[in-house]
DNA sequence: TTCGTTCTCTTGAATGATTCAGGTTTATGA
DNA sequence: TCATAAACCTGAATCATTCAAGAGAACGAA
C-alpha cells in the first residue's frame, strides 16, 4: 500500500498530539456520524465499535478532542453537553426549547467573532456564540393542534 | 399614606399575580442591585434583607419570578444559572472565558429575535441569544504579562 | 374580622451530569 | 526491547438542581 494516506481519522488523531486507540478512533468517528449527540449517546455510538469503554474515558477523550479543535461541544441552557463533529466554520444552532433538538446554522456573517458588541466593555473577544430558541417543526404543531 | 404608590416591588409581585412575601420582595431587590448573581448570592443576599430563607425557596422563587418575566435567567456553558433584573431589552452579554465575569451587551438590532436563521429549519424563532466569549481586562493582563 | 383556599416556605432526600483519585494498561519514540 | 507519559480503568465525590410532603401564611370572600 502507499507509504501516506491523505488523512485517515487515525492521523487526524496523531496529528493533534494525540495516542491513536481505538477507543479514540472509534469516538472521533461517533461523534461526526452523530448529530449533536451527548456524552451518554457518545458512549453507546463507541462502545457498538469498539465493545466496552467506561464512561469516564469517554469523558477524558472529549476533553482532549475538544481541547485539540477536532470536535466542538455545545451546552444549551438546561441540556447536558452535546458535541458535534463540524468545527472551524463557526456556526451557530437552533435550539427547540421544547425536546431539546439542536440543528446547525450556517453564519451568515463569517469568521469568529462574527458579530461586534456594541460595547465590550474591555473584554477581548474571540467569538460570538449564537443560539436562536423556538420550536422545532414537530413540537410546534403539537403545540398549536 | 397615600392609597396607591406608583410601582413598587410589591405591586410589581402583585401585578404578576404572585403573592407579596417579604422574601420575594426582598430577592427582586437582590436581584435587581445585584450583578448576574448565582442562586448562593442571591440567598445570601436575602438572608440579609429578611433573615432565614430556605435555599429551596429561593429556586422556586426564581422560577416563579423567571416565569412571570420579572427576573431573566441565563446560564453561560460551565456555569450555574445566574440572574439579572434587566428584562424586556433584549441584551446580550460578554461571559470572560477564565473568572466567568459576565458583563451586558446592547443589542445592536432591536428586538427579539434580533438576528435572522441563515436556515431555520423550520423552526418557529422567537429568540437569538448572542453571548460574546474573550477575556475581561483583568484576565487578559494577568494572562499576558 | 374570620375563614378557607391555595400559594409559599420548610426540611430532608434524591437525581444527574461531571469531576476527582489512585492505580493499571498501553501506545510510542528512543 | 524498554521507559515514559498518555490513556484507561473502577469507584467515589461534588455540585447544582429538583422532588416530596407537610407546615405556615397571604388574601379574597363571607
């Protein structure tokens, strides 16, 4: 075979410093399948993988993969921690405030930050974090029926 | 006395139809003197108004007064759920990625949802929520130097 | 003024997500 | 092949928040 393939989710791995285990791989690759999934489903997405793996492993992997740019955890006001493997194009969600569903939006502005505050009072920042509550398509009819 | 005064917090509780107690007259102020306090904060602040009141309480009154739109609730990622009097005006808030601080932003816009989804999915919005990520002054010294 | 209803407050316990602790295994570079 | 640090394990602790059920209090009606 050739010496390097482009770049498998193993090298991705390695490439950020990181050990390449299976347990590892087997997350990276849940958590881009998945849609917003959270550390539980996580959990469940690996161990159809790779058999078991504790919970707090997975805890540790997500730290170290979010530390390392590969996946991007959200945490919407009253819901566990949900991560999703689309990162670097710093777009924001839609929120249902009635099941919790989460579903990307592309910014419409650019870069982060993408937005300026009016008055920043000092800080300096690095990013505009947007979340647009509602309802989402199906609790919106049952709500309204 | 005169019969009716203008609008004080009491008649504010009644006008939302929640029962005038010393306790929720005295977290209202709390709140409202306060800075985006955290449930402990805004206890022990009404322990010095009115003495003993029960952390419980406490909650329930925030919810209750979250509900009736008097008190805002918001809850940056990794932080508990903070409050502000601030209602109505749709503002938004810089939260400094290192001590929490949390600090508001005028909305630039208007009102909610004062951004548009690029693709809403079909959801109904009624609300963007912007919170700006940095380093506030004393962070970001400490941090440089 | 008294009374009844219902809201508010109480103490005490439970929950759920996350983190800490400490020791063992394993990937990786020398 | 070995050493080392990263990754992983089990088990326990923490923190914010919620649930439960009974006691107390506000307030409108009689």
């Amino acid at each position: 075979m050739t010496a390097s393939q482009p770049s498998t989710t193993a090298e991705e791995l390695r490439g950020a410093g990181l050990r390449v285990t299976a347990a590892r791989v087997a997350l990276l690759d849940t958590v881009r399948d998945g849609d917003h999934l959270d550390v539980e489903s996580i959990a469940s997405g690996v161990r159809d993988r790779v058999g078991h793996v504790s919970l707090q492993a997975v805890y540790e992997a997500l730290y170290a993969l979010t530390a390392a740019g590969l996946v991007r955890r959200i945490e919407p006001a009253g819901s566990p921690a949900r991560f999703e493997g689309r990162v670097g194009d710093n777009h924001h969600h839609v929120v249902c405030r009635s099941c919790g569903a989460v579903a990307d939006v592309d910014c419409a502005v650019g870069e982060a930050p993408c937005l300026d505050a009016s008055d920043d009072h000092g800080f300096s920042i690095d990013e505009a974090e947007v979340i647009y509550w509602g309802l989402c398509p199906g609790c919106s009819t049952t709500r309204s029926s």
